[in-house]
C-alpha cells in the first residue's frame, strides 16, 4: 500500500469524537442527520460541531429521503462542506441539492450486485459512496461487499468505499480497490456514536500509510486532508 488515501469518519455524535478524529488527520466527518439511525446526531451537536470543525477538515451532513427544502434549511442553518444523500434521492434531486446548497454532494448506494454499481453511473455528483445492503439498514451495518464487483466500474467520478471497514480489513480494502476515500463508521466504534480512540489511530495510520498494516510513501507522507480531485469544483 503505497501514499495517502483519505479517510471520512463517520457517525459522530460527540465533540470529543470529532476533535479526535480531526486531530489525528482525517479528511471528513459525517454527521448522521436520520432518525433511523443509532448514530444520529441531532441538529443542536452538528451545528457545534461543524461550527468548531468546519475550518480543519470537510463536514459532511448524511442524510436518507430528505426532501429538497429540508436540506436547503439545514444547509443554510449549518455549514456543511459535503452532504451524503443515502436514500432513493435521484441525479436531478442530487443536482438540485448541490445548486440550493452550494454543498458538493456525495451520492451512496447500496451494492447487492453489478446492477448497483452501474446505476450509479447516471450521478454526475462530485463523489459516489458504495457501502453494503444490508436489509432495513443505511449504511453503518459493519458489512463488507464483494469488492470484485468494482472490476465493471466505468465512472470516473472519485469512489468513496465504505461498508464495514475497521482497521482490521482497511489494508486489504486499499490494496484491492484503491479507491480516492475511505468510510467508516461502526468499525471504529466502542457503541453506536461512540468511538473508539484506538480504532480511530489506528484505522487514520493504516489509511496514511504509517499504520501497522502499511508504510508511508517513499515520496513522503502527504496530509490526510489533501485538496479533492482537480476540477471537482462545488456544483452551485
């Protein structure tokens, strides 16, 4: 494993968590913003801690189903730099949530097969996000995926894996994807919301290439939080 890979931590409900994270050098935090979810932060802890966050690394709001005016309130209420649309949303809403915000827009999708990642295709979103299906659940399930089913990927819009990453299968997960980010979520959890502070080091070292699993790159090691892909400008 070669260089840098960004990593997203995600299902943050505490400052605490958050400043961890950020402090050990990752690219993004999610905040859950769901009701269906054990890690969903209400919007009281999200504005607090993209308001303290939000200059140091990229914030991103996940949301599943939300309607357009639910997204465009809570984005002009809190300052998220990402939002994670995890639901049914399609490309027209997407681009319609990127214009009404101004946020650049991750896209997800659940992979139960080829059929899945070829969907996706039709979401020209600056980020599409593969997690695991898992019945009745949006992500967070600690599932991985047959991460082959990537061989048929055509899109070059940056992949984000995600789906029952811990740093126990991170290494591997790098080797065989290489994809632009990481996501994690229950895998570096002590509980739902709650992290784990080893976990976190050690998922965010893995990631960076100076964790156990890998070693940094003979270039040097670059931050975490490196510019997003050029050209990937903010849809507005």
């Amino acid at each position: 494993m070669a260089g840098v890979t960004r990593a997203k931590i995600c299902g943050i409900t505490r400052h605490e968590d958050a400043e961890l994270a950020v402090e050990l050098g990752a690219w993004a935090i999610g905040l859950i913003r769901w009701d269906g979810s054990p890690r969903a932060a209400d919007a009281e802890t999200a504005a607090g801690v993209v308001g303290a966050q939000r200059r140091r690394v990229a914030c991103v709001g996940v949301f599943v189903n939300a309607t357009l005016e639910e997204l465009a309130r809570e984005a002009d209420q809190i300052p998220y730099s990402h939002l994670q649309l995890h639901g049914d949303e399609g490309p027209a809403f997407c681009s319609e949530a990127a214009r009404r915000t101004g946020c650049k827009i991750i896209k997800a999708a659940r992979v139960a097969g080829p059929g899945d990642i070829r969907d996706l295709e039709r979401f020209h979103t600056d980020f599409h996000l593969l997690d695991a299906a898992a019945a009745g659940l949006r992500g967070g399930s600690g599932q991985t995926w047959e991460w082959g089913l990537l061989d048929g990927r055509r899109s070059k819009t940056p992949l984000i894996l995600s789906g029952g990453l811990g740093p126990d299968n991170l290494a591997e997960a790098i080797a065989d994807v290489d994809p632009w980010a990481v996501d994690t979520a229950s895998g570096t959890e002590l509980e739902p919301g709650i992290k784990d502070p080893e976990k976190v080091r050690r998922f965010l070292e893995i990631a960076a290439g100076r964790g156990e699993a890998g070693e940094a790159s003979a270039g040097g090691e670059a931050s975490g939080r490196d510019s997003e892909p050029p050209g990937e400008a903010v849809v507005a």
